[in-house]
C-alpha cells in the first residue's frame, strides 16, 4: 500500500515537471497563434522624406496608398477595423495634399 502511494506520488510530481510553466506556453507553437481567419493588420510602409525626384516618387506613393486604403474601405465589414482604415486614409490625404 505504501508503495502503491509512494509510486503514484512519483508519478505525479514527474508529470508536474514536465508541464510548461505558464509563462513558457507563449512560446510553443499553437499558443496565441492568430486566427487564419483574421484580417492581416495594416503596417506603414517605411519611408523616408527626400528632395526632387524622392519627394516625387514619395508623393506618387501616397496617392498609391489612398487607393488602396480606399479599395479595402470598400471590402471592409468590420466597424473596428473600418474606422482604423478611414482614419489612415485621412492622414494620407492630408499628406498627399501637402505634395502638390
């Protein structure tokens, strides 16, 4: 009977061991993955201010991104996520605007 308690015991505190803290789950993979379903979240392009034909090419690529900003305006559902990329597209336009 002792040893019976005594092997269970052992067997518990080694399953106990091999369990992943709770800080280490966030790094195994699987643990807070996002969803596939998802909307990919929209990241400035990096950029940086030039002079003469930079600065053109600089403009030429706001008006590229109004597009597109404006393009997935149109496909966009997601009130949250609507308001985000109504709210980007305004300050492109206002940059934009100071190009001309």
């Amino acid at each position: 009977m002792k040893t019976s308690i005594g092997a269970l015991a052992g067997l518990l505190l080694a399953g106990m061991a091999s369990m992943p803290s709770a800080q280490a789950q966030g790094t195994w993979p699987g643990y807070n993955a996002p969803s596939p379903y998802a909307a990919p979240r929209y990241v400035e392009p990096r950029r940086e201010p030039g002079y003469g034909s930079e600065m053109r090419e600089r403009c030429i690529g706001l008006h590229r991104e109004a597009e597109i900003l404006r393009h997935r305006l149109d496909r966009e559902w997601n009130p949250m996520e609507r308001a985000r990329t109504e709210g980007r597209l305004r300050e492109v336009r206002d940059r934009a605007e100071r190009c001309r």
